[in-house]
C-alpha cells in the first residue's frame, strides 16, 4: 500500500482477488455489473469556511490530502461508501442490529436481524441487497455465516473458513447467525474473549460496530 501523486487526477483500480480468479478462467465470466466508492481517506472536519483567503481555499486541506493506492482487503477499504439518497433526505440512515453489545456463553446461538432506519422515506426497512457482517477474530465463533443473500458473492464468503488464526471474516446476509466457541485454548487463563462485530448496510452504506464478549463455560 502507498499512497498516489495527487497533484494530477488519477483513477486507481485493481481486481480483487475473486475478480482475477474470474479473469483467468478466459470463458467470459468476468463481467463488472456493479461498483462502489468511498471516501475513506477523508476529513472533513478540516473544511474550514472561515478561511482568511475567501471561498476558493474552504477546502484546500481537503484537496490536499494525499491518497492511498488501491487495495482489496474488504475489511480495511470502503468503509464509507458514498450513496445517494433521495432528494429531501432529511436524516442519514443508522443501523439497528438490536444490540448494543453482544455476550454469549461458550456454544450459545444467536441471530442478528439488521434493520435500516430513516431510509428511503420509511422509519425502517430492510435493505434489499442484505448487510455485510465482519467479525474481527474469527476464532471466537464456531459459526459465523449470513441468510438470505443467495447471490455467488455472498455465497464465496458464506463458505469461507479460516485456519484458526487471528483472522477477521466476512459474511453476507439479510440475517447473520453466530454460535460461540467451545474451544477452550483460546481463553488462556481469562474467562473471557472480547472482539467486535461491524455490519454495514449494502444500499444505504450505514454501518455500525458493536462489541462481543464470549464467556467461558467449559472447565
């Protein structure tokens, strides 16, 4: 990763990793039906209209800000998708996920079922491309996968596993199910496990983080 010469306008795309997978196979399944942007570098608490030089240099630190080359970790780039709302939008969309934080005792089941609120018009809805849910240690969950969403992409990442490392993982749903460990090893001498659950709306771009405990049962 680094960052590009923002002195000139420069357009940075890559492939993912899926998407070069596709692009190998040279039977035409590679197809680009969708994209998304973000402004995850930038901030606008530095916009700053009281300028001494009038109107043009409100922004001026803003445009001056350097810029990261691409990158295809889902995790760390397009966290802020930008969207566009109808006219009139009074209010951004929020997520309610119905927790403020989550605590499960070892091999407890639960079922998150994220709701949109103040989106398109209505107090809150369900969004129709479903959510994106990151756990951000995958050890900690011995299931960890979303419903609903029967697309190939949310599907790839529905049926991913990881090796038992320190790893984040990534599901897509319009409900997302999780089931605590029972792994004992993990817990060392604590009796408990912290990590974080983000879920991000796929229409609407809202997100929220909420913090998961796991408590140790087993003996």
């Amino acid at each position: 990763m680094g960052y590009l010469d923002n002195s000139i306008v420069t357009v940075d795309a890559i492939l993912t990793k899926k998407g070069r997978e596709l692009l190998a196979r040279g039977d035409g399944s590679f197809k680009i039906t969708q994209f998304a942007v973000s402004d995850d570098e930038i901030d606008y608490t530095l916009y700053n209209p009281n300028h001494n030089l009038g109107s043009q240099y409100y922004g001026e630190a803003i445009e001056n800000m350097p810029l990261l080359e691409a990158f295809p970790d889902e995790t760390q780039s397009l966290k802020y998708k930008i969207t566009t709302l109808p006219r009139g939008t009074a209010k951004l969309p929020i997520l309610d996920v119905g927790y403020t934080s989550i605590r499960l005792k070892q091999g407890a089941s639960l079922a998150i079922t994220p709701q949109t609120l103040n989106y398109l018009g209505s107090s809150q809805a369900f969004e129709a491309g479903g959510y994106t849910a990151t756990i951000a240690d995958a050890r900690v969950l011995s299931t960890f996968n979303g419903v609903g969403i029967n697309t190939e992409e949310a599907e790839r990442l529905n049926s991913t596993t990881t090796l038992g490392t320190n790893v984040s993982k990534t599901v897509v749903g319009t409900s997302i199910n999780l089931t605590a460990t029972t792994v004992n090893t993990l817990f060392g001498s604590q009796k408990t496990l912290q990590t974080s659950i983000t879920v991000v709306g796929r229409d609407s771009g809202a997100r929220v983080s909420v913090p998961v405990t796991i408590v140790k049962v087993n003996q």
